[in-house]
C-alpha cells in the first residue's frame, strides 16, 4: 500500500540535518477535507503539524509531508470562482509588466496556474502564456478557454522540456504555491532552467515574520511545508545562481512578501529592501527558539481564555456556533481542543454547506442558520474577517445574540 505520509530528517531548501523543533501545532485531520453525508461514519485520522527551523539557512517547515494525491485529493478551487480575484490578477499583471519592462510577445509562465485566470490577464497585455497546473482536469480546461496548460507537476525535468517546446520565459510567477512544495530544490533548479538570461521569477507566500506579529499561526497546516522569510529565501536561490532583488509587501493571507529573483545582473535594479527585511529578521529573533516559545505561550493564553469561556456556555445549557469552515478553522479547532463545545459550523460558502467538518464531524450551515437556529454565542473561528461578519450579522446582535472572538485578543461582542 501507498504510504500517505514521510517524515523527512533532512531541510527541504539546503538539505542540512540540524533541525530544531520550534512550535508544535496539535495534530489534525487534512484541514480542508470536509466530507459529504456518506462519510460522516469514517475516521479521519490525524497527522502532526510540527514547525522546525532548520538552524543552517533558516528555513521554517513541516517536515511530515502528506501524499499530494491524498491532500489534494478533493482539490476543487478553480480562481475564478473567487470572488473579486480576477481584478486582483489584471492590476498584478500589469505591476509585473512595469516593474519588470516586460515587452509585448515575451514568455510569460505560471506556475500552479489553475484556471489561468493571471495569464489571461498578461495574454491580454500582448504576452505569449504557459500555465503549469498538476490538476490534469483543471489544466485541460484551461486550455480549451485558451490558455495553454501543462497538467503535470512542476519540477526539473519538466523545465528542460518546457525550454526544448517553448524556450526561455522573460518571466515566471507562482502565487501561493511555493510554500506547498516538498523537493524545493527540483523546483529551484528547474526555475533557474525556464529563466532566459534577462528573467525574472517572481512569487508571492505568506511571510513567518507576520505569522508571528500576526498572530496567524492558524495559517500553519499540512499544505503549508515551508513558511518563508528572507534569509533562507536568499540562500535557497544563490544555490543555483540566482540572486533576490526585491521584495514588495503584500497585504493578503494574514500578512505576505513578494519577491523577485534574476541571474546576477539582470533587468531588476536592487532598492534596499532584500537588506531591510533581512535586519527587521534579526531584530526581531525569528531565527531563535525562544521568539517561538514566547508566540506559543501567547497562544496558549487565548486558548485557555476560549476554552474557560466554553465550558461555561455549555455548563449554563448555551449553543455555540462556530463561523468559518476554512482549513485554518480546523487548526484552530484542533489547536485550542474546542470540537466538542460546538454545535455545529456556518460558513456562506456553498462548496462547505451540507459537509461535515474534517475529523469531528460537525455539521456546516448556511449563515442565516443563526436566525434560525438563534445560537446564545458564535465563536468567530474565521477571525481575521471577524469585523466584516460581525457588521453583516449585526442584527443576530440585536435579537439578543453574542459573539466571541478568540484571536488576537479573546473577547465578547454583544448589544449594549
Ligand atoms: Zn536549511
């Protein structure tokens, strides 16, 4: 039988053995992996979510790696299908473009291009496009919309065939992807192939030092190997040549970094950003263990204020609802041990509605189930739009309704 899941000893980017334990999320089933009717009898088993740092470049990760085919085994995002992405997608393109002096009819590919949604957006800038997308149906969709696309997974071998087919690409970009690579370094190097002599690479991740500041460890799940930051970043690329420029500051996933790499001497001019980020790093101790003990101890407090919290409600005969049938709900489930004081989930994302949440089960309803079903509390698990659903559900306040937020800080929202 197929194992579904390797511990690696060695650090994906530089291979180096010294790795030491930092932060020990509890195990959880496969976070997004919320079943239909007719497996609510299955057990879903758990598997750990360690943080190491690897103590010779720097590199946050998990080391225990899941089977891809059994993580993305009901793998169904398709970008379109997010709302409000594809303007997102046409203003990146387009800073791409610009910030890279990109000329009509250059090469442009995308790596984990799903729909591609980006693409488009440079085909329509007068760009030449190549999507790679390892989900073979996704990928064939894509190019039946006219987007040619590549249903394999990404790595070395695949880059010198690329370049033998299509050529040299003036750019590559991977958005959100990186971070759920296992072989970094196959990836790296085939990157270092595609790249012609004046290209750039460029990737977006959520960035650890925000994780931190952030207070977004719920981001840290089995899709998620490696949690980035500059200096293992920088390392990772001048193994194969290649040199980080710039990096930009991204609002989205809780706090993420955009970085552009080249061959030495390349079109990117340097603007002390690369230099900046790496002194930030330094002073703020994201390369120590005792940063990370003092980041679990704060979590641990929110913890124990939720679960004081919770025993309460049930013991006083309340229903609680949690909002946010996300993959980060589920390690913030598992994480704070609240499964069993929630009655049941809402979240208005129809591909989660009449599913059943990973391992434990719980039912997930539709929003206006709190009208309905009138819960004393809802737990706000999807804590980062916690100001967004608590203005929309005002009226859930104003029938008496009460709202608990556990992260960053835990408190209670209620009328009056
Ligand atoms: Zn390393």
């Amino acid at each position: 039988m197929k194992q579904i899941i390797h511990r690696r000893t060695d650090c994906r980017a530089c291979a180096s053995k010294d790795l030491e334990l930092v932060f020990a999320l509890k195990p959880t089933p496969i976070g997004d992996d919320y079943v239909s009717q007719d497996r609510v009898n299955e057990v879903q088993p758990s598997y750990p979510i360690d943080l190491f740092m690897c103590k010779q470049c720097g590199l946050a990760q998990i080391t225990d790696v899941i089977d891809p085919d059994v993580l993305y085994g009901s793998y169904i995002y398709v970008t379109q299908s997010s709302f409000g992405l594809s303007s997102h997608f046409q203003a990146y393109a387009e800073h791409v473009v610009q910030r890279c002096q990109v000329a009509p009819g250059s090469l442009v590919m995308d790596l984990g291009s799903n729909d591609g949604t980006l693409l488009r957006s440079f085909k329509g800038l007068g760009m030449k496009v190549l999507g790679v997308e390892f989900a073979a149906h996704i990928a064939e969709q894509a190019t039946a919309s006219g987007v040619e696309t590549i249903g394999k997974f990404f790595e070395h071998d695949l880059a010198k065939q690329i370049v033998a087919s299509h050529g040299h690409s003036r750019v590559v970009t991977a958005n959100n992807v990186f971070a759920n690579i296992d072989d970094l370094r196959s990836w790296v190097d085939g990157i270092s192939v595609l790249l012609s002599d004046d290209g750039v690479f460029i990737f977006e991740s959520y960035y650890l030092a925000d994780v931190i500041d952030n207070m977004v460890f719920d981001f840290i799940y089995h899709e998620h190997l490696s949690s980035f930051s500059v200096k293992p970043i920088q390392a990772l690329f001048a193994s194969v040549g290649l040199e980080l420029v710039v990096i930009e500051r991204v609002a989205t996933k809780g706090g993420s970094l955009r970085y552009f790499v080249q061959r030495p001497g390349g079109p990117m001019q340097k603007d002390g950003s690369v230099a900046q980020l790496l002194a930030e790093e330094e002073s703020k101790g994201i390369y120590r263990k005792e940063t990370y003990d003092v980041f679990a101890a704060k979590i641990d407090v929110l913890k124990q204020q939720t679960l004081e919290f919770l025993k309460q409600a049930k013991k006083d005969g309340k229903t609680v609802a949690g909002f946010g049938a996300s993959i980060t709900g589920t390690t913030l489930i598992y994480h704070f041990e609240i499964g069993e004081y929630l009655d049941y989930l809402v979240d208005d994302n129809l591909a989660k509605q009449g599913r059943y949440s990973p391992g434990l089960h719980l039912p997930v309803l539709p929003s206006s189930a709190i009208y309905e079903r009138k819960p004393d509390y809802v737990l706000v698990l999807a804590w980062r739009f916690a100001e967004t659903f608590m203005q929309k559900h005002q009226a859930y306040l104003d029938q008496g309704g009460c709202f608990a937020v556990p992260v960053p800080e835990f408190r209670i929202v209620r009328n009056g």
